[in-house]
C-alpha cells in the first residue's frame, strides 16, 4: 500500500501548518518496540538473495515509511509487485522483498525484534 503525500486527507489546515493523516495505514498491534530507520540504496541494488533462507525467502518485518527520492519496487510472497515513488508514504506487510530502480533514499519503522533478525541474518550471508 502506497500513496503520494499530497493525497492524504488533510486534518488541520492552519495559517503557517498543514498536518495530513491516512488512518488504517497497517497494524502494529502484535509488535512490541518499533525502531526507526533510514537507508540509501543504489540503483540496481536487490535485496532478494540476501534473504534467502528466511521464511519463504522473504523479509518477515512489516515496515512504514517514507520515500524520500528515487523509485523502488516491492515484490510480495504472492508475487504481486508494487512500485513506490519519491514522494509515496508506504506500508509493506510481511512477506516481501525489495529492488532498487532509482538510487533511493527512505526511512522505515518496522518492528524492532523482528527487523533486526532480518538485518542480521543479512549481515551473515554478506560476511559469508
């Protein structure tokens, strides 16, 4: 799930401030500590076999986020993708991998316990 910023509803509309809020924009009620997270990716850069080894060879993590600049595109456990654009607010649920079309710059907030498996184990396989 992903929208431009500039399509979330507005909910206050003052001289000097504008606050914007999707509502039900994922749930992270069955998650404990949240980390926050930020990533520079090059273009061309695919996370895939990276995750290999992981349930169904995918990241188990959901993460919120924000595009910040650059394009990627995010494949799903049904094999589904979804592209994300500068400029996108974004939820993706567990079961997903990432691909880098445009050097890209984002911030996640993903469920700490279980993104830092995921990050370890990629460590592993990049110390292999």
């Amino acid at each position: 799930m992903h929208i431009q910023v500039s399509d979330v509803p507005i909910k206050v509309n003052a001289p000097g401030a504008v606050a914007r809020q999707m509502t039900e924009f994922g749930d992270a009620s069955a998650y404990n500590v949240i980390g926050a997270e930020h990533f520079k990716m090059d273009a061309g850069t695919d996370i895939t076999p990276l995750l290999q080894g992981l349930e169904n060879d995918l990241c188990q993590a959901p993460h919120w986020g924000y595009l910040i600049q650059g394009a990627v595109t995010v494949t799903y456990t049904n094999g589904q993708t979804e592209d994300v654009h500068s400029g996108d607010l974004f939820y993706w649920p567990p079961g997903h991998t990432v691909r880098v079309n445009q050097d890209a710059e984002f911030v996640l907030f993903s469920p700490q316990h279980e993104h830092t498996a995921v990050f370890d184990h990629i460590n592993r396989k990049l110390n292999a």
